[in-house]
C-alpha cells in the first residue's frame, strides 16, 4: 500500500502537496484513514529533494486545522439542535450525555486539544466535543494547531529518517502505529480503573 501511495503522489509532481494536506483532514473526518503514513511519506519526499521540507509541513499542518475545524462546526451544530429539541437524541447521544461532556471539556479541554494530534482514532472526536460545548472557536484551533506542528513535526523527522527507502518506511509505519494504538490501549485502561475506582469508593459521612 505504501507503494501505490508513493507512486500516486509522485505522479502528480506539485498536486503531491495537495494529498498530503487532504490526507491530514481526512485523519480528522474520517479517522480510519491511514493520514499518518501518507504524512510519513511527505518526511520522504523532503529528503528526495521532491518537495520543500517547510512547504510540507506547512501543508500537512494547515490540513489537520482544516480537519479539526469542521469537527468543531459538527459539535457546535450538536449543540444547537440540542438547545432547540433537548428532549430528542442525535446520533444516539442524549443530552445528559452532552452536559457530560461539557462538563468534562470544561476541566480537561485544554490539555486534550494540545494532544490530540497525538491520539488517533479519538483525535476528531476531542473538536466535536470543543465545539459542542462551546469553546471559543480560536482558543480550540490555536491549541489544535500547535499540536499539529509539533505532531507533523515529529511524522516528518520519522518519514525522513528512513532517507527515502520504501521498505524501511513501510516497517517504520507498522512500529508507530503499533506504538500509538498501544499507548492508547493502555490510557484506556487507565481511565477505566479510575472510573472504577472512584464508583467503588465509599461516599463521604455527613
């Protein structure tokens, strides 16, 4: 697949550009989307000399703002149809689960959009939540994007350690999404035990 990818983007020569910045929206939007590896790649065209290392990461940078802006409009549109049927349910969230979440983003907001590059298959998720519960609009992009900077940052530092070899790349992918997925596993797991912790304490005496 890395392969095929490769070929694809080098045949559009400067339209290359273009897919990496698309691909690094799609990772927001449609989150099974494998923008990582298509990011990866933009690190290997630098080294080739195929395309300017600022120009890259600023594409693959202005991409995943893109991205996360329209899943802030989606949480911002949530809200709204909440505020005027707050009786109903949207896409099977109710609107206790919304005050949930709004609470929560309330708290941990901040901290989860300056990582949510970091964070995939959730990453979208974390600006439907900012827009549903209203966030100011720049502070969430602000926050988003300097996390992506520091996220293609560090994608293009991997993509170019390979220095252009496919093969490596493709076995450089595999490792950094078997990381990522692990390290998500295990934050899961953490926050259950947490959860359950806190549900089995005793309530405090009056």
């Amino acid at each position: 697949m890395v392969e095929y990818i490769d070929q694809l983007i080098s045949a559009l020569g400067p339209l290359g550009l273009l897919v990496l910045g698309v691909a690094a929206m799609l990772e927001y939007v449609v989150p099974p989307f494998p923008g990582d590896t298509i990011t990866l790649l933009g690190g290997v065209y630098a080294v080739r000399g195929s395309q300017p290392w600022m120009l890259v990461f600023l594409v693959v940078t202005v991409g995943s703002v893109a991205g996360a802006a329209i899943n802030y409009a989606v949480g911002h549109w949530l809200a709204k149809r909440f505020d005027a049927h707050p009786e109903r349910s949207f896409f099977g969230i109710t609107h206790a689960r919304l005050e949930q979440v709004q609470a929560r983003m309330r708290v941990n907001g901040p901290w989860l959009l300056l990582v949510n590059r970091f964070l995939p298959g959730i990453r979208g998720l974390i600006f439907v939540a900012a827009g549903a519960s209203r966030m100011p609009r720049f502070n969430a992009l602000a926050l988003g994007a300097v996390s992506a900077m520091a996220h293609t940052g560090l994608v293009l530092g991997l993509g170019a350690a390979v220095g252009g070899n496919l093969e490596r790349l493709t076995a450089l992918v595999a490792r950094y999404q078997y990381a990522v997925v692990g390290l998500v596993v295990i934050g899961a797991i953490g926050v259950g035990i947490r959860m359950l912790a806190r549900r089995r304490a005793p309530a405090p005496g009056p």
